[in-house]
C-alpha cells in the first residue's frame, strides 16, 4: 500500500520549497518577458492601450501561475511516489475489533445498488443511510432497502447545514459508539477491502485522522460521460499527491475514513457547501494528519450531462468563495505549516480568481481593438502562453487518452474540454459575486437523470443568464466597435454551453456491459477507467 502524508524528513521537506522557488522563477521570469515587451513598443501606443495591456498581463500572470504550478505537479509525479514509499508508516495489525459505521449521504439520489456494493466489506460494519430526502416516495424506497439489507435510518426534522449538518446530527448521536467512520456520497462505490485498509493506517501512525480514498469515475452512459469522465480521475491522480506532500492534504468529503477521536477534536464539521475542506482545516489544526492512499480506489459518477456538470461548477465556485471569505484570517493565523497555508489560500483563490482573470483578457481585448490593432496589441508569445497554460491541468488526461486512443482523438478532447471549461464562465463570475457581495452559498444536489428538453427553445431557457448576459455584451461591443467580432471572446463560450447542453440532452449512447463490468471490479491496479 503507498499512502500519502506530510513528510517527516528534513530531506524530503525541502523538496517542496525548492519546486515553489523553481514556480516562482518560471513565472517571474514571464512577468519580466511582458514587462519589457510592453515597454518596448509603449511610445507607439497611447497611453490607454499602454494601461490596458498591463491589467491584460496581471490576468494572464494568474492563469500562468496556475498553468506552471499543474505542470509541476504533473511531472514530478514519480517524486511524490517514492517520497510516499520512504514515508509509508509500518503495516500494522488488521484492528479486527475496531467498531466501523458506514456513513451513507443522500437526498432524493439514493442508489441501492451502490450502497449494496459498498456494503461489501471484508471487515464487519454498521451501515447508517443518512436520509434527507423530501420526496415520500424516495423514503419509502430506502426504509424498504435498509430493511432488507439491515441498515439503519436517520433523519432530522430540521434539514439545516446541508450535508455536514446530515452527518452532524448523525455523528452527535452515535460518536460513542464506533471508533471510525468511513463517509460516502450516494453514488459512490468502495472496494470491499477499503475499511480493512484504512484501518490498518490507523493503527500504524495514530497522528493519522483521516484516510482519503483515492477516485476515478464510471465510463457512464452519456455521450458527455464518455468523453469528460476521465478527467476527474487524471486530476486527482496529479493534485492530491504533490498537495499531500509538498502543500495541504484535503478530505475530499467522500471515499474517506475519520476516526472518532480526529471528529471529537475538530468537529463538528463546519457546516458550509464545501464542508470537506472546511473540515481538513480544522482537523489539521487540531493536529492531525491527512493520508491520502491512491492504491485505494473509489468509483463515482461523473455529471451525467452538460446540466448537471454546470450544477456542480457552482456548487464549487460559490462553496470555495464563501470558505475563503469566512477563513482566510483562520488560516493565516493557524499552526499550519506555511506550505500548507499556501497551497490552501492558492486552491481556494484559484476557482473564483481564475473567472476574473478571463473576464478582464476579455475586457482587455475588446478595449484594446476599438483602438484598432485587436488583440494583437499583446505580444504574440504571451497570447500563446496564456493559452498554453489556461489548458496545463487538462494535458494529464490529453496525454492518457492519446496514449489509448491515438493522438487525433486526444486533440479532440483537449478542444472540448477547453471549450467546457470556457463555457462556465459567465456562471462562474455570476456565483463568484453572489458570494463576494455578502449571499451564502447554495448547496446544490447534482443531478442524476438527463435533462432531456422537448423543444429546441427549452435549452436557451435553461442557459438564459449565459445568453441574456453574452446579447447585451454583444450589443454594447458592436457599439463602441462597430464589428461583432470584438464580442466573438464572450459570445464564443456561450455558444458552447448552448451546444453542450443540447449534446447532453440528445445524444444518449447504450451502456457498454463489458466496461461496466470491468469497472466493477474494484481492485488495486485493475480498476478500468480507460475509454
């Protein structure tokens, strides 16, 4: 087993600081590149163009910064690998007496074949489905499962805090009575030896308080499944063993085991829409350690449709933007290692900043062609960097689909999953200011079902902030430009969500029996999330 964990060598601590310096070399070195660029041709500008263009390169300075740190990550892979091997704790007894509650979260999304599978464990365990459904007819389903299968029910009257007051209130109740508590999303699924596992870390370092699984998700259904599902499993292979090591190691709030004695310390769980990261904050301060074990593998569902994949983009932005307007103080002042502090603020400043950084390239450029040069007023290498590193985090899965299906299909992706990720961003600044400007975060269930529309005109409803904000942008462009092309930055990400939504709700591909039953076989290297 290869869990990850921070480091106890002095060796192996430096290790982390030196790639944030060679970081913060690459990209000062890129500030330096535009600063003198700009210089240069400043007396052939005026002084307007010469303005713009440095708030132009503080916006791409953002994107490079995060493109350089996800390339870093992603090639210092074998790094982290045998810095886990060195730092792997002694294998330790199987605690065969250890008392185990599967925690199962759901809200109207229950799925019984998932749970049952989850079930499944070598080691005895107690299952809880954690109920917050409305809907009488859900309620039903589960009393009937959890009777048949020897489950226990909980509810609340009161449906605050959204999932971690669900686990809150169940935790309150039953804290003296188990010892660790593995905590699952509904649609996810655990390999039978996940407890027998996680338990063992436990016994080999009690500074351990929580053991994160690792996760990659079901090929699925849907044509936008079978193109995007990877993706979730390249990222998380990346980001959460250089972040375990040389930043800040997260509870992903799934797919994890929590010891009582890490909940009596830290908890109860904050009670936000990204209550996992809150929570890794306060179990860190506390004093204990994340271990993330990518040998143990999870699947989950990916958004099944453009819809459901918008939903949950939200859901992050404005969770990620209340936890930092809340607890950035908290985490400043905390015993945290700086690293840690860093790696923390620059996750969570990522998700909302990056929204603002393509909302000023925008801005930029449309000022910058009623001058009439375009965008072209920026020097060619920068535009080019800016695009190169915008699409660094998804080059892991570029590289894994090329090597699988040819290198014409993977460009494919790296075109549609650009064009993705571009489409959210009217949505992102939408749920950025929401937040900023004093609102709470919404806590959002992600729909499970294809958001199927009868008539061509359903999907512009359902996309109507994207399109009403995008045709007023247009129309002022077209005012102070005279051309529509100046607006092709803001209308061109718009059209995309228009053709995603309209791909998710019609394209609907049988599933494929051998890949589903090959992914079931959850196991330690074997598990099948090719395409």
């Amino acid at each position: 087993m290869t869990a990850l964990r921070p480091s106890t060598r002095r060796s192996d601590r430096a290790i982390p600081r030196i790639l944030a310096v060679l970081i913060a070399a690459a990209w000062l070195a890129l500030l330096a590149g535009y600063a003198v660029a700009v210089e240069l041709a400043s007396a052939a500008r005026p002084l307007v163009a010469t303005i713009v263009l440095l708030f132009a390169g503080l916006a791409s300075s953002v994107i490079w910064l995060n493109g350089i740190r996800h390339l870093v990550m992603w090639l210092t892979g074998p790094i982290w690998s045998r810095m886990a091997a060195r730092n792997e704790p002694r294998r330790a007894s199987r605690q065969d007496e250890a008392r185990v509650a599967l925690l199962y979260c759901t809200r109207d999304d229950f799925n019984a074949a998932a749970l049952r599978r989850s079930m499944a464990q070598q080691h005895r365990v107690t299952t809880l489905i954690l109920d917050d459904s409305a809907d009488s007819a859900n309620q039903g389903i589960i009393d009937d499962f959890a009777e048949e299968a020897g489950c226990r029910v909980v509810r609340r009257h009161r449906r605050t805090g959204f999932k971690a007051g669900n686990l809150n209130n169940a935790l309150g109740a039953i804290l003296d009575d188990f010892d660790y508590f593995v905590v699952l999303d509904s649609d996810e699924v655990i390999p039978p030896d996940f407890v027998t596992r996680a338990l063992s870390w436990f016994a080999g370092d009690p500074q351990i308080g929580i053991v994160q699984a690792n996760h990659r998700a079901w090929r699925g259904e849907t044509a936008f499944t079978a193109a995007f599902s990877g993706m979730l499993g390249s990222h998380i292979s990346v980001a959460q063993p250089a972040r375990s090591h040389g930043g800040f190691s997260a509870f992903m709030g799934r797919g994890a085991m929590i010891s009582a004695d890490c909940y009596r310390a830290a908890g109860p769980i904050p009670e936000l829409v990204i209550e996992d990261v809150a929570f890794s904050l306060e179990a860190r301060i506390a004093g204990f350690t994340i271990a993330f074990d990518r040998e143990l593998v999870c699947m989950e569902d990916y958004p099944i449709d453009y819809h459901a994949f918008r939903s949950q983009h939200v859901k992050l932005v404005e969770g990620t933007t209340e936890f930092l307007r809340r607890s950035w103080r908290r985490i400043l002042s905390s015993p945290l290692r700086p690293s840690e502090k860093a790696d923390l603020l620059f996750e969570q400043t990522m998700v909302p900043l990056l929204g603002f950084s393509g909302l000023v390239l925008i801005l930029s450029s449309i000022v910058l062609t009623a001058f009439g040069g375009g965008p072209l007023h920026q020097p060619l290498w920068t535009v080019l960097a800016t695009g190169f590193f915008a699409a660094a985090p998804l080059l892991p899965e570029t590289v894994r689909v090329a090597r699988r299906r040819g290198l014409f299909r993977a460009l494919g992706f790296l075109a549609l999953a650009s064009a993705l990720y571009s489409s959210t961003l009217l949505v992102t600044l939408r749920a950025s200011w929401k937040v900023l400007l004093g609102q709470r975060a919404t806590f959002r269930v992600t729909p499970k079902s294809v958001r199927r529309f009868g008539r061509w005109w359903e999907t512009l409803v359902a996309l109507r902030f994207e399109l009403g904000a995008a045709g007023v942008a247009t129309v002022v462009v077209f005012a102070v430009n005279g051309t529509l092309m100046a607006a092709l930055p803001i209308a061109g990400p718009v059209l995309a969500a228009v053709g995603f939504a309209s791909l998710g709700a019609r394209s609907l591909i049988p599933a494929d029996d051998s890949d589903d039953a090959a992914s079931l076989a959850i196991g330690h290297g074997t598990t099948r999330w090719d395409r």
